[in-house]
DNA sequence: GTTGAAAGCGCCCTCTGCTGGCATAGA
DNA sequence: ATCTATGCCAGCAGAGGGCGCTTTCAAC
C-alpha cells in the first residue's frame, strides 16, 4: 500500500479523497498495517491544523492511495476513505444538492445528501462528534447512488462507534445491516444490485483521527467477476488487459479496452485510464462541482472570478482559456477556418460547425421533438420550435384531424396539419405555378387560384346581406365593411395642404401635387373654419356610438351574441369572409386621429374621392 | 504532475427564406 | 366601383456565426 499525505492546497481550492481499486489479495495484513501506520502518521493536532489552515468555509484533507500492485484473476477490495470534512452548517445549506434520505434514529437525525457526481456526505443531527460531517467519494459507477442509501451508511455509523474504541475493526456491511433492519433491505440491497454484499473492513488509526478507511469487497469475488456493474466491469477489464501486457515483452503496449486508446507509457494509461473513472478529485469551493486537474479547476475558478488572463492584442476581448483567444482571432481577425466541407465552399472556425453543416446535406435531423412530427438539425431549432408548442399554435397546427388533409402537389394524406405543412414544402419550386390558359406563371397556388378565376368566371365569395359575389374574399370584406357595416370608418387620406380626403393615398398624393392655387386652400379652409364647432359635436356622439359598437363586437366575439344584437352588430357567422373585429378596431384606430380634427364618418365618405 | 493546444458540447444570436393573412396599386 | 395581381407583415424554420465552458491528450 503506498504512502498517503495529506496537505492542503493554496487559493481555498479543495479536494476530496479519492477511490482506487485495489485487488483482495494485493492488500495484504502488512499492507493493511502500513495504511493504518501511514494514518498513524496523521496526528490530531496534524489533521487539526490541515482542517483548519484552509478556507474558514471548508478546510480539507488531500490523500492519495496509490493502486497497489495486483495480481489478476482475483476478486478486487475497494477502498472507501472517509474523512470528516468541516463543512460548517451555513454551508451544507447554502449548497443546491438533493436529498437522498432523511432518519431519526436514537434521536439522532442522519441526513444523506449528494452534493455533486461522486460526493457524499452523512450529518449527524444533535450528537457533536468528529464524524459530524462525513464526506465520502465514491465512484458512482461501482455504487450507485441507490446502493449507498442508509443501509451502508448505518453501517458507516456503526464503524465509526466501534473504531472508536479499536482502531483496526473489521465489520461485515451484512452485519452492519442487520443491526439496523434484518433481513428485508439485506435481501432487497442484494436484490436491486445483483451483486454479493460486500464485506467492510474500517481501519482507523486513532481514535480522535477524523479518518477512516473502508475496504469493500463481495463475499464471493467469482461471483463479482461474473455480474460486475457496467463501469466497474469497464475499469476492471482495462485493468485486466493492462496486466496482461506488462507481462509481455520489453517494448510494452498498453491498449484500453474500454476504448481504442494505446499508449506506450505506463503513466500515459494510468492517466488515460482515469477518464472511464468519475475520478475528480479537485472541488470547487463556490459551486461543489468537480475536476480532474488543478489546471481544469483554476479555470473554472477563473468563470466564477472573471479573471481573462487571455487579451486579444486586436480587440478589447479577453478570455478564460487559450484556446478561446485563438478562436476568437480566427472568428474576428485572421478568418482562418480550417474545417472544410467537401461536398460544398463552406468552411469553418470549428468542426462541430462543419459537423451541424454536415446535416443540412445529408437530411440528417437528430433532435426529435416529443410533442409532434418536427425534428431539428440542431439542438438550438428544436428548443426554438418548442416554443410555438403553446395552446393557441397546437390547436392550429398540431390538433388531430379526423379529416383527411391532403397534399396539393401528391397523393400524399395526412392528419396532422403541420405534417402537411412540412411534407408541402417538398414540392417547393420557383413559380411552379403555371396556368393551363393563359402564361401567367406564380410561386404560390393561392394566386393560382385566384387567377383562374378569371378564366372561370367563378365567384365564390357571396355577400350574405345583399348576395353579390366576389372573386376575392378581401373583395367581399371591403363590400360588406362599406355597405352593411354601420360602425365602418374607412381609412382616409387628407391633403395636408386642404385636408381633403381620399380613400387612396396615390389619389391623395395626385391632389397634393396640384394643390396649392388659392382657389384649393380657400375653399378648403373656409369650410373648416365655419363647419369646425359642429363637425366636434357630431363627432362626439359617432365616437361614443363608435365606442358601443367596439364594446359589441367584443362580447359578440365572445359568443355574447344578444350584447351584439343590441350593439346592432351582425352575429359573427354573418359575416362574410371571416370578417373580425379586430380589423374594424385597426381601422377605428387609424382614423381616429381624423375624427379628433373633426371630421365625421358621414362627411368622410361624402369627402372621399371628390 | 502540470501545462497548453485542440476538440467538443452547448447556448444564443442574426440573417434569410417561406408561408398565410391582409392590404392595396393599377387596370 | 370592381377586379387582378402583388406587396407588406408576422410567424416559423434553416443555416451559420460567435462565445462560454469543459474535456482530452501530448509534451514537458
């Protein structure tokens, strides 16, 4: 068993133990001795001060384990260090973490809580002991969350009780939980993981050491071997392989079996290794995320600080990494874009850029949408499209329709109208259009439509009220506005040299051009000064009709339809051409700055035009 | 063990094109 | 006054740019 040490890392980064996987038979009784000698190493005062010479928030102890030299072929142990961690109580409740249980036992409230990928820790409530805190790394693939509930951690506790007064204690975990519950969590614990128990060993070199070693292996190391969990089976078949070839020749591969990593070095392995294990020792003390390397943790330090050590010589733009600076200046100064499609000229800063390109040649859309037939090429389009799944858009584009909607351009038949929609957009093309009488040619078939029309003669927009039809439904609105709508203002257009109207502005700008002789402007003013006292009042009361009209048209709308009768408004199925109010509240809006001058809606469509 | 470069993932933004509803210029 | 064809606008989607941050890995 290799030397552990503990120091505590500058510039209150924190680090928490660490898991190494250790072959049974590699951990020998000298080599337990020598762990429990290298604990013996760590007086209190020394854990005192390692504790204590850190961040006030949360001082820590830093240790290795370094893997033992194994022999393959065995069931393995695996080492869980524990370590009491002074996480002060403002702290542990400033943190955003989920709680995983919550017991009274012995009046003392134990509360497990995950605070990030691989750490945990067990408070104990009233009773004031070192173990007050627990912080436990354990690596989620060979114990999943699940498996580390109370059960073991009762079995932590008891350990703890025990060690206190033997520093070298051995207790089976199935022991350890049959003092809390016999029998029916054992067996469901067993059960769910569908592995052996595992057989616990603690080794705590002294009684106030706020240190304890857990040495987990199963009972039945074949049986291990045979149902491993998924990432322990990955680490112990790497593990395996690189066993096997460092008994081979002089000049040694070591091949990951996990992946297709090879390398020469022993060192480059272990280190590759590392990345199929949660191994990430470094803590972040602001946010309890995890890292790797001091390095990795400095920069993402370095996000919550601001600092941007990176500057742009070019630009005001600084950055976290180097790697952000370059790509800035390829973006910004250099336009290098070294990734190039090879089925067109476009070319890249970044290669998931080319990869997302990639997609708009070959069709590909991974990104699935959940609520309807929609997918993305991206992940940014579908969370955007996710946006029009509000309750107003489903009913207009993703209602179920019993009816057959049927495609314009194929046989094609659908039931989902934005399914159609998509399907349509197939057959796009530049004005693909093209009538069979005539050469008129256009992009959208509604055009078509209505074109052919004129070579029909069909009108297929009657008016309800005196039964004229119409080729063009905006025909039929701007009829029944003009001739069955009593509260219809229409859009004026006054000179501002006069202020005669005109219903157009062409017509209105026609006028202006000419106006101006003293024969225009006197007649003009003339009838505006005489007639301005009265126009006021008769506006007023069409204002105040106006204004009843509206509030009719909006309860009419809201099936009120005896409010729209007494408003003398039309019942809504009247209105031809799916006339809303909405367009008669813009209008109202639109002239309402000329009734203000004084112009009634009579004297408006006397005026116009003349 | 540390470092820096490169790669990767994710997010947000803008620009552009298409479509349907509606308005309107010109005949 | 009416009709035809087209323009404007808003909503949506496709494509790509730019950056924040993390992970991986070779070199030292």
């Amino acid at each position: 068993m290799a030397a552990t040490e503990i120091s505590v890392l500058s510039e209150q980064f924190t680090k928490i133990k660490e898991l190494e996987l250790m072959p049974e038979k590699g951990l020998k009784e000298e080599e337990k001795d020598e762990v429990c000698r290298e604990k013996d190493h760590q007086s209190p005062s020394e854990l005192e001060a390692a504790c204590t010479s850190g961040a006030p928030q949360d001082s820590v102890l830093e240790e290795e384990v370094e893997p033992v030299p194994a022999t393959s072929e065995e069931s393995e142990k695996h080492i869980l260090t524990l370590q009491t961690v002074h996480f002060t109580s403002e702290a542990v409740e400033l943190q955003d973490m989920s709680l995983l249980s919550i017991q009274q036992q012995d009046g003392v409230q134990v509360v497990v809580q995950q605070a990030g990928p691989g750490l945990l820790w067990l408070e104990e409530g009233p009773r004031q002991s070192l173990q007050q805190y627990v912080a436990i790394s354990i690596q989620q693939e060979l114990y999943s969350l699940q498996e580390m509930e109370m059960l073991q951690f009762h079995a932590v506790e008891e350990n703890v009780m025990v060690a206190s007064e033997d520093s070298k204690l051995a207790v089976s975990l199935a022991e350890s939980a049959g003092l809390i519950k016999e029998g029916q969590e054992k067996n469901q614990l067993a059960e769910r993981t569908k592995e052996p128990l595992s057989f616990v060993e603690t080794m705590s070199g002294d009684e106030r050491s706020d240190e304890i070693v857990l040495t987990i292996s199963n009972l039945n190391g074949e049986e291990q071997e045979d149902q491993p969990t998924a990432g322990q089976a990955d680490v112990e078949k790497a593990k395996s392989t690189k066993n096997q070839r460092k008994t081979k020749g002089a000049k040694r591969t070591f091949h990951c079996d996990v992946c297709m990593f090879t390398s020469s070095r022993m060192s480059s392995f272990n280190r590759h290794m590392k990345t199929h294990t949660n191994e990430k020792p470094h803590l972040c003390h602001l946010c309890l995320k995890t890292f790797r390397t001091v390095t990795l943790l400095r920069n993402h330090v370095n996000t919550h600080t601001g600092t941007r050590p990176y500057k742009c010589n070019d630009c005001n733009m600084a950055f976290v990494t180097s790697g952000e600076l370059v790509r800035h200046r390829r973006y910004k100064h250099t336009h290098e874009k070294p990734f190039k499609c090879s089925m067109c000229k476009y070319a890249s800063v970044e290669a998931s850029k080319l990869k997302r390109h990639v997609r708009s040649h070959t069709g590909e859309r991974p990104f699935q949408c959940c609520q309807c037939s929609y997918a993305s090429r991206d992940t940014y389009k579908l969370k955007r499209h996710m946006r029009t799944h509000s309750g107003v858009h489903m009913r207009n584009l993703h209602a179920y329709s019993a009816a057959e909607l049927k495609c314009r351009y194929c046989s094609a038949v659908f039931h989902e109208r934005y399914a159609l929609i998509q399907h349509q957009k197939t057959h796009k093309n530049e004005k693909r259009f093209k009538c069979e009488h005539c050469s008129y040619a256009c992009k959208q078939e509604r055009h078509m439509t209505a074109h052919i029309r004129t070579h029909t003669g069909e009108k297929p927009f009657t008016c309800l009220s005196c039964n004229k039809c119409f080729r063009q439904k905006q025909l039929l609105n701007v009829h029944f506005r003009k001739y069955h709508d009593a509260n219809f203002i229409p859009t004026v257009y006054r000179c501002c040299k006069c202020g005669k109207g005109f219903s157009r502005w062409s017509n209105m700008h026609r006028h202006s051009e000419k106006c101006g002789s003293g024969e225009a402007k006197s007649a003009a003013s003339g009838k505006g000064r005489r007639t301005r006292k009265r126009k006021q009042t008769i506006l007023r009361e069409a204002m105040k009709g106006q204004k009843e009209a509206a509030k009719g048209w909006k309860e009419a709308a809201n099936g009120d339809e005896a409010a729209a009768e007494e408003a003398s408004i039309p019942k809504r199925e009247q209105f031809p051409g799916e006339m809303l109010p909405g367009a008669c509240g813009e209008t109202t809006a639109r002239v309402k700055e000329d009734v203000d001058e004084g112009v009634t809606c009579e004297m408006l469509l006397n005026m116009m035009d003349k």
